[in-house]
C-alpha cells in the first residue's frame, strides 16, 4: 500500500524523455499517459505472474496486462521457455520455417471452425487483410462495421470513422459504413439500402453484452442472403470466450475471423482464419485473380508461433479459460458488493464478461465522467493496483483479487465525498484523464 501522498518522481522524468523521442510517449495511444492522472502514469521496469513493478520501484497488481495481451502472466514459463528454444534455432529465414507448419496445424486443431489460417505480428494487419479479400471476392467496395465497437485497425477504412480522421482521405472514409450491435432489422435495412454494395460485415462476436438470442446466426444469415462476407474480429474475444473463441462458444462459423493478442501472451503474432474458398485466393492454388493477402517479414518469426503455440497447449491442458472466468467472477462479486457497502453501486459499474471486465465512473447525475474516473485511478494506483480496466489474468491469486477489492473499497469511500459535494476536483489531482479517440490534444 503507497502513502497517501503518493508521488513517481522517476516515472515522472521516465515520461518526459518517452514525450521527447515518441510522439505521445508511448506507442500505443491506449498506453498514453493522458490516459492517467497527472503525473501517476507508471512507467514500467519489469513484470511477473500478475505483477509490475515500476521504475520507482512501486509494485501493481496489474489488469488488463500489455491491453488483454497477456492473459497468462508476465514471463510464463512454459512461454519463455518455448520462446528461447526457438530463438537458439533462428529466427527468420528465406524460405518457411517447419515451425509455420506446425504452428498452423496447432491453431486449426484449436480452432477448428477455420480451414485455413495465415499468421501477422499486429492485429490491423489481420482485419485489413480480412476487408481486402472479401472486397476482392465479392467486387464490392463498401465494408459495413459494428458502430459499438471501439476499434478494428489502424487503418483508413476504420480510423476514418473515428475523430482522429486527420490524414484521411473523404473518399475513403465514404466507403465504411455502419451498423448497430445486436440489431438484425437495422443491418437488414443498411444492406437493402446499399444492395450489393457491401462487401462484409465486420464485428467483435460479443463485448461487455452477450449476443442476443439468435442474433450471430441471424447475421450469417443475413450476409449469406445478401452476398456478403461475414468476419468475426477475434481478437479480444480469442481465447478469453473459449479456446476456439466466440465462435466455438456461441456455435456460429464466420466465413472469416481474426485472433491476436491473447495468441502470444505478449509476443507479437497475429492470425486471420477462415474459409478454404476464400483464404486460398491469396494463395497459389486457385486461378482467378491473386489477392495481396498477407505479406510481412516478421509474420512467421519462430520464436512468436512458438509462443503462441505454448499459449494453446496451455490454455487447452489447464483449463484457463475456465479459471479466468473464475477469477473474474471473484473480483466482479466483490467489486459490486464494495461500490454497494459505500454507497456508490450506481456509480462505479462493473460490465463485461467474468474474462473480459471493464468498469464505468458516473457522476452524480449517472452521466459518464473522466473527473471521476481520474479520480478512481488515483486511488487504485495509490493502493497498489493498476487497473485502466478489470481484465484478469491466469496468474492472478485469490489474495490479489482480494486486496484489490479492499483497494477498491477504499477508492469508493473517497468517490462517494466527491458525490456528497457533487464537485470530484478536489480529489482529481490536475487534468483529467482523456478518452483516446479525440480531435484535439
């Protein structure tokens, strides 16, 4: 537990030299330190299991690890072990490693409802590549994507669409349109008004809701009828859902899909997974036109298939599926029953699946507010805890949950005084906290 007056003096400075030689001192946006209270944004030394410790030398509790990358721990064993018998062998060559061979018939035997599967290192790069092939397979230009859905790629099909559009060209941006979670009749209305314009539509299988009953096999019905691709994005919903992902657990097979993150347990490797008939068009074995399907120097680097085939053996032996679920079902429960015991179970919310957990902070008026989230966080970070979300991790203890409940507990008898006063600034400690996606700095 850190002092009341918690202070990062050398995480402060850590951050000034990121700022210096990185545009937004990180290199992922969600990993700014805008996205924390001032001067409290950690810059991290080292990991293990379920812990961090920063350069001050504080531990964390950690959630939502490398952003739901690392749904085993830091420095697995069975992971790094895998990983350094790879590197002493190489780790890229001229022509395909035995290892891409081994390592694609790992992912289709855990995967089973994909026929064919072609590995990346980033997760844009996959749903880039699912778009391009079902624009090509269908000769249709338009991609219609799930609007309640944060994001897909760092790509102008989708970053278009948000407000950091700047660089983006108007006539691509008039290609995506959109669709809303959940909603059968308004996806059946958007793909009658644009009639074989569409090329796919592209969606996370769930998020902080389940599906509605026979709404996943409602839209492949729908895309089947109206001669479109239907592509899962995967990649949080990977492994968290189920070993075969959302679609093994909900029994609904996309005509494409994408997994990343949870794959490699923090090392960079990527799928896109899908039908033979339409894989197979970026292959050599077929004789309409090539579609550029995935091409990357580092896609098949061994040591990242490798760890991704350590992370299946692993999830598909010890049942850590099942365990995440446990843990956050733990930590959910308590959660809800601290923000109730201090009265402000309206207005810090706890959503989402038991694997894939996010909170919200409401303001006295049950308006989302980034005051009060920073205020929160604050207190969170002051405990011991790093939490941008409440993702769990395998390597999580009872204990850990435990006392990040009792932190929470505490962060919520201070969140209900800035209630009583309807005024959080005296406990924001500076700016507020910022949403990623934004016009302006």
């Amino acid at each position: 537990m850190h002092s009341e007056d918690f202070q990062l003096p050398r995480s402060r400075a850590a951050n000034e030299r990121l700022h210096a030689l990185i545009p937004g001192g990180a290199h992922t946006y969600a990993k700014g330190d805008d996205q924390y209270p001032e001067d409290l944004a950690p810059v991290i030394s080292h990991g293990r299991g379920a812990h961090v410790w920063d350069v001050d030398g504080n531990r964390y509790i950690e959630y939502g690890s490398g952003l739901r990358s690392v749904s085993l721990g830091h420095a697995h064993p069975r992971v790094t072990e895998a990983v350094r018998r790879e590197i002493d062998r190489g780790s890229n060559f001229v022509r395909p490693s035995i290892v891409e061979a081994e390592a694609a018939e790992r992912f289709l035997a855990t995967v089973p409802t994909a026929e064919m599967v072609k590995f990346a290192k980033n997760g844009s790069d996959a749903t880039t590549a699912a778009v391009r092939l079902a624009r090509a397979a269908t000769g249709r230009q338009r991609v219609a994507l799930c609007a309640d859905h944060p994001f897909f790629s760092t790509d102008d099909w989708f970053i278009g669409t948000t407000p950091m559009s700047a660089g983006i060209p108007a006539a691509t941006n008039e290609l995506t349109v959109a669709f809303p979670y959940g909603d059968l009749a308004a996806t059946e209305d958007l793909l009658t008004r644009y009639q074989d314009e569409i090329a796919c539509l592209i969606l996370e299988p769930a998020t902080h809701t389940e599906p509605p009953p026979g709404y996943l096999a409602g839209l492949r019905e729908l895309a089947d009828r109206h001669g479109c691709v239907l592509i899962f994005d995967e990649m949080i919903t990977g492994f968290r859902w189920s070993e075969a992902g959302a679609q093994g657990l909900y029994g609904v097979v996309p005509d494409l899909s994408t997994f990343g993150k949870a794959l490699g347990n923090g090392f960079a490797v990527s799928a896109l997974a899908g039908r033979r008939e339409l894989m197979e068009r970026g292959g050599l074995r077929h004789s309409g036109d090539r579609v550029f399907l995935l091409s990357t120097t580092h896609g098949a680097e061994t040591h990242s298939l490798a760890a991704a085939m350590a992370v299946q053996g692993v999830y598909t032996e010890e049942g850590v599926t099942a365990r995440l679920h446990a843990l956050g079902e733990r930590l959910a429960a308590g959660v809800r029953d601290a923000t109730a015991g201090m009265g402000v179970g309206e207005h810090v919310v706890v959503r989402g699946r038991a694997s894939n957990l996010v909170f919200a902070t409401l303001d006295e008026n049950g308006q989302p507010s980034q005051e009060y989230r920073t205020l929160f966080l604050r207190r969170l970070l002051a405990g011991g805890v790093l939490a941008p979300s409440f993702v769990v991790s395998s390597a999580l203890s009872e204990a850990d949950i435990d006392h990040t409940v009792d932190v929470v507990a505490q962060a919520c008898a201070v969140y209900r005084k800035a209630l009583d006063a309807a005024d959080p600034s005296a406990w924001v400690g500076g700016r507020p906290v910022k949403p990623v996606f934004r016009r302006l700095v």
